[in-house]
C-alpha cells in the first residue's frame, strides 16, 4: 500500500507550495539520435500529422500566383458584365484538411462542384451570399443600397441569375491554368448545404485560395477548395522556376499569332526612288515644261523600294504584262547608302 502523510507532512507541504518552496518539474525533453552530438542547439517544432504538409512552399507561391491572374481576369469579366467596377484579390492560400474547410462555410450558400477535364476528381467553388445577393439585385436592375440578405437557399431563378457570373469565373481559371495545362472546368451540382457534400474524406489534404470580392458598398468572399488527389499530377509543374518558363514561352507564342494575325490585312504603301537630286529655289521656280533634271544616278543602279517612307528593298526597274512593275532584289542593309 502506499504510503499515507500524517498531518504534519501535510502542513509542512501546504507551507512549502505558499512559500514557493517546491518547484514544478517541467517536461524533460529528450532527443533520441544514433549520433552522440550536443542537443542543446537543435530547433524543436511541432508537427500536426492530422495536417501535413503534401503542398512545398514553393508550390505554394506558383498557386499563389497563379490564382493572382486569375483573380485579376475575374475581376474585369465581371466588371465588364455587371456595368460596374468590381474588385478581386486573392486574400489567402492556404491548405488544410477537407474537414477544416467543410465546417468554415456557412450555411446556406453557394457550394458548386466543378469538374476539370484532364484532371481526376472534382473542385469546389463556394461564393457567399453576402455577395451573391447583391450581384443578382445588380443584374435585377437595383442598387443594393438596403438591400436584405436572406438565410434560405437560393431559388432556381437565383441559381440561373448567378450561374452567369460562376460560368466567367471558370472562364478566367480555365486562361490562368493554362500556363500549366489545358483544362475545360464546368459545373457538375449546386448544393446549399456543404455539409452534405463529400468529395474527399475529412482529413484529406485540400488547397484553398480565399477570394474577396468588393461590388460599390458590399464586400463579399469566395473559396476555391483544390483537393490534392485532383492536382498531383501536375504537382511538379508548379514549382516556381518551371511555372514562369512555361509562362513566358506561352505568352510570348500567344501574343505573336495574336498580332501576325491582326495585322496581316493591314495596307500599306509602298512606292520606288528611281532617283534623287537638290535643286535651288531659284531653279526651280525657273523651271518650265520641256527642262530636263539631271541625276548622278546611273539608270542601271537599283531602285529603292520604300514601305511607309521607309527605306526597306533594292529592286529593279522593269515592266510586268504592260505595265510598271519593281523586281525585288534584296533587303537593305546597314552599310548601303540610298
């Protein structure tokens, strides 16, 4: 049996934890290593496994980024679509367990299941009704000045007003994906309620980039939940380095058809310098019909071809199926002198 203090023991141990006489042991901490080396310096952590870390911080900030165009190109779609300036930014990109994300939402609101084609399994969008609301008396024809937010799901004409603005989002997350790669989003099901809705098991590790939408006086959120099963094929592509290569290439490919192909039907005009002298004003105010100018051009030098007043080919006077035509020849270079 163990043994059992007296009432003096008692006292003296009452006085001694008043007067601060006993001292609490602390926790030991103990480092376990095959290596004998000093564990005094050595930064201790703590580590949840209920949250790992399958996204590196270098992922991270590609999606960061990434979701930062987006968020630009979504702002000015819908700007342009509701007549009024509307102002997205990207407010946080963090990844947590589906759970976490599940309980964070109210309820109701709009919880859309998106599915991207090329990628394995589905994404969520979920826009609150703290702008939702005012986005649909905007597309109503009001000015959502008092305007009441109700706690009830969406209607079917609500969800057919609201689809137009979820359509232009996946529109600009479709342009800013395609850095990485070509995808085709579209929406499978709208629920009100996220917690009936389960993509991935509770503790599966999710990407979740919150969005904040400002319209005139109201302010609202929107959360892109990426689970990772969804996007770890294309993991290895959003590392930093490889995201901006990828970018630049494609940019840069994109804008040069874009522009050959706009001004491929411009005119232009074009007209030949058989020859050129200087003349007084005196002279040629003395001239008459009949005098003729003479050049130090020989006739059987080149012609100077001009494109916009511009000195670009040496060609060759001729005559092409009766009439005038210049032979082209070659491009000027830097050391000729026309």
């Amino acid at each position: 049996m163990a043994d059992v203090l007296d009432q003096s023991e008692v006292d003296a141990l009452l006085a001694a934890v008043v007067s601060e006489g006993v001292e609490e042991e602390g926790p030991s901490a103990q480092i376990f290593s095959r290596r004998g080396r000093d564990t005094e310096d050595i930064e201790v952590r703590p580590y949840d496994f209920k949250r790992p870390e399958r996204v590196s911080k270098d992922q991270m900030r590609a999606l960061l980024t990434l979701h930062e165009g987006f968020a630009r190109n979504f702002g000015v779609a819908l700007s342009g679509f509701l007549r009024t300036i509307v102002e997205v930014k990207v407010a946080a990109c963090e990844q947590m367990t589906y759970g976490e994300f599940i309980n964070s939402l109210p309820n109701p609101t709009s919880f859309n299941l998106i599915e991207a084609d090329g990628l394995e399994g589905q994404i969520c969008l979920e826009i609150s009704p703290l702008i939702i609301y005012p986005i649909i008396d905007r597309l109503l024809g009001g000015t959502s000045q008092d305007l009441f937010i109700p706690q009830r799901p969406m209607t079917a004409i609500e969800t057919r007003l609201i689809s137009n603005v979820t359509n232009r989002g996946l529109a600009s997350l479709a342009e800013a994906w395609e850095s990485v790669k070509k995808l085709s989003f579209s929406i499978m099901a709208t629920e009100s309620n996220p917690q009936l809705v389960q993509i991935v098991p509770p503790n599966e590790v999710v990407v979740v980039v919150g969005l904040e939408l400002k319209l005139a006086n109201r302010a609202g959120t929107m959360n892109l939940c990426i689970p990772y099963n969804v996007i770890e094929p294309v993991v290895e592509k959003l590392s930093a380095q490889n995201w901006f290569a990828v970018a630049k290439s494609h940019v840069s490919e994109e804008s040069r058809n874009r522009v050959e192909g706009t001004i491929s039907g411009a005119t232009l005009d074009l007209h030949g310098i058989l020859a050129g002298t200087r003349l007084t004003v005196r002279d040629l105010a003395s001239l008459s019909v009949g005098d003729l100018i003479t050049t130090e051009k020989l006739a059987t030098k080149p012609v100077v071809l001009c494109v916009e007043g511009e000195h670009k080919f040496l060609g060759q006077l001729g005559q092409h199926r009766g009439k005038r035509a210049i032979r082209v020849l070659r491009p000027i270079d830097t050391h000729d002198r026309v």
